[in-house]
C-alpha cells in the first residue's frame, strides 16, 4: 500500500507488516511500488519490437545489459515514481557501448525495494534474476493487497490486525513466541495463496476453505499406541503425518514447535495442554482430532474463537473403562494385590474378604461408561444407585438403578464408583464433607479424572481408614512421581490410566480419529465438541 510504512518484524529475517502504529513515515524513493527506470520501460507510448515476446529471442543488436540513456541525468524519482517523459529505446550494443554489471537495466528490479505480498514485507526477498527466485512481474507490485482482506471497519485504527480478521495482534504473538522460544508462524504471503487469517478459512460447519497439502501431527504418542498401526496408514492418505513418540509433549513451549504448523492434530494423551497460548502461536491449526471423550486438557474457548474445530471419538472406550471399573472394585474388596504379594513372599495369608453380592453400588455419572458401569453392578448382584449430571431419572430408572441424591449415595452405598466428565462444576467434586459422609467400609472407584477428588482430602481419608480402600487409575499427576503418598498406601490399588487400553478399543479408537478428519476435510464433520466461532460474531 503506497505511502505506508513498515514496521520490522519482532525478530531479525521476519516479515515486517505494512502500517506499523507509530513508525516513521518512509522516504518516498524507498517504498515507491514502482521506481523510475521500470515505469518507463513499461510505458505504453514506448515502440515495441516486432515479435517480441516471451518466448523470442533477443535482437542481436540490443543489449540487455545496457543502462538507460540518460541515467546519469535524471533527477530523484517522484514519490509514485512517475517520470516527466517516456525513455528513448535503450542503445544498441557494441564494442564501444557501455556496460554495467548484470541486474541493471530497465527490466531489473532495484534490489533495495523488499517484495511486497499480502500486507506483509519480506526484507531480502529480491534474488538474482533468472530461476526460482526471480522476481515477480510488475504488476504484482502494483497491486500489493489484491489477494488481503480488508481491515474490520468496526476496529479502531490502532487496534487493527491489518486484515488478518480474528487473530491476535502480531505484536502479542511474537511475544508469546518469544516467552515459549518456539517458531514463529508463516507469516510470509505466497501469490495464489490463502486469503486472510484463520477466521477467513472457517465456513459453515467449521470446515476449511483453504486447499493445499494436509499436516497432520501426532504430538503426544507415549507411550506409542498410534506409529505404524492401520489407523496411521489411513491418515497418511489424507497428507503429511508426523508422530513424536517421545515426551515433552506437557511442556507448552514444546508442544508449540511440535504442532507449529500443523493443520490438524491428532490428541493421544490427556498430559498435552492445548492452552490459549498454544492457539495463538499455532496459526494454521484448524482441527484437533481427540482419541478418546476427555476434553479437559483443552481451552475449548479458546479454541472457538481461533477458529478450531475439536472433535472427540465418544463411546468406543467405554465397555473397557466399565470392565476395569469393575476390575479395581474386586481387587479391593478381594485384597486381591496385598494377597498376591503375601504369596509371593512365603507367607499364607488367612482373612476375611468382602462380598459384593448384595452390597449397594453408587454410580456418579450416566453417560455410556456409567451405564455399563450400572449393567455390570446389577449382573453381580448389587443394587443401584444413580447420579445423573443432568438429573435425568428416567434415565437411571430404564437401567434398573434407583435416583438419588449425592448425599444419598454417599451414606448408603458400599461401593461409589466415579464417572463423570471432568468440568468447572465437577472439579473437587469429593472433599472432606464428602468422605465424612461416607461409610467406614467403603469404596471409592475413579476411573473418569484424578481432580474429580481433592487430593488432600483423598490421603486422609485413606491414611486415617475413614473409607476401606480406593481403586484408582487416573490421578492429579500423571505419570505418578516415584515418593507419590500413594504409593506408600496398603489400601488402594492402581492402575496407569489404562483402563480403555484393549487392542479392540485401540483401533477402533485410533480409527474412528481418523474417520473424523477425513469427514471434517469432506465438510460433514462428526462427534464435534467445538465448532469454531463464525466470522462476523
């Protein structure tokens, strides 16, 4: 845009942006978008050559290596560059003609001016001439912002993001990315390349405008569940996969240059934070393709408004969780692992062990694990109490269990088993009053979210024996530090967090990821938790 200037980039070799608030205004002769001696050459009143074209060879008695007759002459450039009158022809060559180093002439670009493309100026962009780097036709120059969406009018001037709608300012970014040491996004503009930000590639439905290749990341896959299985084939022929099967995939700044430029990523474990800063500085990611229903580990908002779409595989795990469930409640009631490793050390333990035939069974949390959970209880033999979230008794009801309140199922049942999503208003869902409420010989079952429970109060209650044991396989930190309290603990069994880690759930799991970004590429997206927010809103 003529007569802007440009502001340089946060880091050395980065693009400058057009308009910077408060920069200097540039001297004409440097951001002119064309300069004197190619004006002239292109002016339409010039005589041009028969048969000259792209394809034809170069007259014999003409020079492309000669300057421009009165070069030397010529006064500074207008501020558009424009020149009083048209140039002679340039002057034949010959033994006497002079010459100058090769770049000059009427068809050069001047090497100072930067290519200008999209908004943005990539300093050292002019190369030679001649190959891959050539630079550009003219008109390209003329019109920078062809191809750049137009500014929000609503914005303020200084508070613009200069056409890139619906994304953080470039200012705040690079600091972001400066905080993280990761790479800074692709800020370059290509001709015939997307339009605009993020916000411009969202359509209904949440599905990408933007055509070329498919970047698919696997950041997260440790332990390796997802590198060489059917499922990784499959999305190997939707484009570019890259699967890390080492850890660092917690640490933000990492998982930043993992996913940098990515356009769709692939979640495998629930230790990948994918946070607002994560959004911010991964600006061509469009989609997160979850294997498995937790969404906790997600900005679900802030993945909304950077316009990415969040879709999750729910249901497939969800006979695997129940059965392990249902494992752990045994293996406490039994002693199970305490028993074993008496054995193992000579000894032959005699004790009285629970029953579960007939005891009471709580069940917080309805959805497809709960409800089995309720199916696998009533087939041993216990009765059924149950939560709802959504305080949906009927529900409840047509599985054979009976409503209650919280405070009911505390008091009464036997076993408590945990199934709910982790959310604001299930985080710390059992404390001290809770456990207090509980009965001595009880249970506690989580295989849905380690926070669900306060820690704190979770140690106590089985240090002091105000509840019988505890079967748990998901915790607050994981994986579990090795002078974790827990672990010191008689009366809790553990599991790493695989309760849904059957090869059939694998899969299935793993596949059914994959279905869901080949239909979200197809613009019929599935099992969306987030869809992104629409420009314009």
């Amino acid at each position: 845009m003529p007569g802007r200037p440009a502001r340089p980039g946060a880091r050395g070799g980065e693009p400058a942006r057009l308009g910077g608030d408060g920069a200097a205004p540039a001297p004409p002769d440097e951001l002119g978008l064309r300069p004197a001696p190619l004006e002239g050459a292109l002016d339409p009143r010039l005589a041009r050559r028969p048969g000259a074209g792209r394809g034809a060879p170069p007259a014999a008695d003409l020079d492309p290596h000669a300057p421009d007759r009165g070069h030397g002459r010529r006064g500074p450039a207008r501020p558009r560059g424009r020149p009083r009158g048209a140039l002679p022809p340039p002057r034949g060559g010959g033994p006497g003609a002079a010459r100058r180093a090769p770049g000059h002439g009427a068809h050069a670009l001047p090497r100072p001016h930067p290519l200008v493309q999209h908004g943005h100026v990539r300093p050292g962009a002019c190369g030679p001439r001649g190959g891959r780097d050539r630079e550009p036709h003219a008109r390209r120059l003329r019109h920078p912002d062809r191809h750049r969406p137009r500014p929000d009018p609503h914005h303020h001037a200084p508070h613009r993001d200069h056409g890139r709608h619906g994304e953080p300012p470039l200012r705040a970014a690079h600091a972001r990315r400066a905080r993280a040491r990761a790479p800074g996004p692709r800020l370059e503009g290509r001709a015939g390349g997307r339009r605009g930000g993020r916000a411009a590639r969202v359509r209904r439905g949440g599905v990408s405008r933007r055509a070329g290749p498919v970047t698919i990341v696997v950041p997260d896959d440790f332990p390796s569940v997802f590198e060489g299985t059917p499922a990784h084939a499959r999305a190997r022929e939707l484009g570019a996969v890259t699967v890390y099967t080492a850890r660092g995939a917690e640490d933000e700044a990492e998982l930043i240059r993992r996913i940098g430029r990515a356009r769709i990523v692939i979640n495998i474990r629930a230790h990948a934070r994918f946070t607002e800063a994560v959004f911010a500085a991964c600006r061509n990611l469009e989609m997160i393709s979850i294997w498995g229903t937790g969404t906790d580990n997600i900005d679900l908002d802030a993945a909304g408004r950077h316009g990415v779409t969040v879709t999750n595989t729910p249901g497939v795990n969800a006979r695997a969780v129940a059965e392990h469930a249902l494992a752990l409640m045994l293996a406490v009631a039994r002693r199970i692992p305490r028993i074993d490793r008496e054995m193992r050390q000579g000894r032959w333990p005699r004790e009285l062990l629970t029953q579960l035939l007939g005891k009471t069974l709580g069940v917080f949390g309805l959805g497809t694990i709960g409800s089995r959970v309720v199916e696998l209880g009533r087939g041993i033999g216990m009765s059924v109490l149950a939560w709802s979230f959504r305080g949906d008794a009927e529900r409840a009801r047509a599985l054979g269990a009976r409503p209650a309140t919280k405070e009911e199922i505390l008091r009464e049942a036997d076993v408590v088993s945990l199934n709910l999503r982790l959310l604001p208003e299930t985080r710390g869902f059992l404390g001290r009053k809770d456990f207090a409420l509980m009965k001595r010989t009880a249970i506690l079952i989580n295989t849905a979210r380690g926070a669900l429970v306060e820690r704190e109060a979770l140690l106590e209650a089985l240090r002091e024996r105000r509840i019988a044991g505890a079967g748990l396989d998901v915790f607050h930190d994981e994986p579990l530090k090795p002078d974790d309290p827990l672990l010191a603990l008689d009366n809790v069994v553990l599991s790493p967090h695989n309760a849904g880690q059957t090869p059939e759930v694998i899969q299935e799991g793993l596949m059914r990821a994959v279905e869901n970004i080949e239909r979200y590429l197809a613009g019929r997206p599935t099992n969306v938790v987030v869809a992104p927010v629409r420009a314009g809103r």
